[in-house]
C-alpha cells in the first residue's frame, strides 16, 4: 500500500506565503515525477507545478509561476510547495501526486493526497 499525506495549509492572508508538504510512503520502489494540483469550488482540478524524478526539473503554471517554488527530498520521499504572495484566488484545496512503482517490473502508477485546504482571505 501506498499513502500521500499533506500537511501545511491553512487560513492565510492576501500576500503572504505558506509551504505545504506531501510524504509519500508504503511499499514504494521508485518516484519518478510528483506534482501539485488544486481544485476550487465548482471548477476542475489544475495542475500547479511538477517536478521530475531524475533531473528536478520544474514547471509551473501560468497563474502561480514566479510565486511559487516545487522541490522534493528525495531521501523522505516528499515533496514541498511554498508559495508567496497569496492571493485570493489561490483559495482551494491542495493535492499532490507522485508518479510511482511498487515493484522494478511494474510501471508507473499516479497515487493521489486526499488534499489540504488554503483559503486566502483577510
């Protein structure tokens, strides 16, 4: 079994920052890509930002590009999203996903969070 849990929202401000974070752990072989999305109220879920595996090479979405920095620590199996200059409409939840293998003979398989909440409001 594998799990990814968050941890870091919360109420915050319009133009201040937060850092969430997402551990994954189970019967994990390898991570390849993790990523963050968010779903606000009556819209699709998004993606966020991603980042690879292999090279840590990042990228991020239009609306919170320049804001916000994606990094992972590969030796806890977790990845962060810190994020400054809050704005309203960053208000969602927060999920992350891990592209990932149980085993060396098996492929990738995306395991989901079951998301943190960030509301920015003053």
């Amino acid at each position: 079994q594998v799990q990814l849990v968050e941890s870091g929202g919360g109420l915050v401000q319009p133009g201040g920052s937060l850092r969430l974070s997402c551990a994954a752990s189970g019967s994990i072989f390898s991570i390849n890509s993790m990523a963050w999305y968010r779903q606000a109220p009556g819209k699709e879920r998004e993606l966020v930002a991603t980042i690879t595996g292999s090279t840590n090479s990042a990228e991020y979405a239009d609306s919170v590009k320049g804001r916000s920095i994606i990094s992972r620590d590969n030796a806890k199996s977790t990845v962060y999203l810190e994020m400054n200059n809050l704005k309203p409409e960053d208000t969602a939840v927060y999920y992350c996903s891990a592209d990932l293998k149980t085993t060396p003979w098996r492929p990738n398989y995306r395991y989901w969070g079951q998301g943190t909440q960030v509301t920015v409001s003053s």
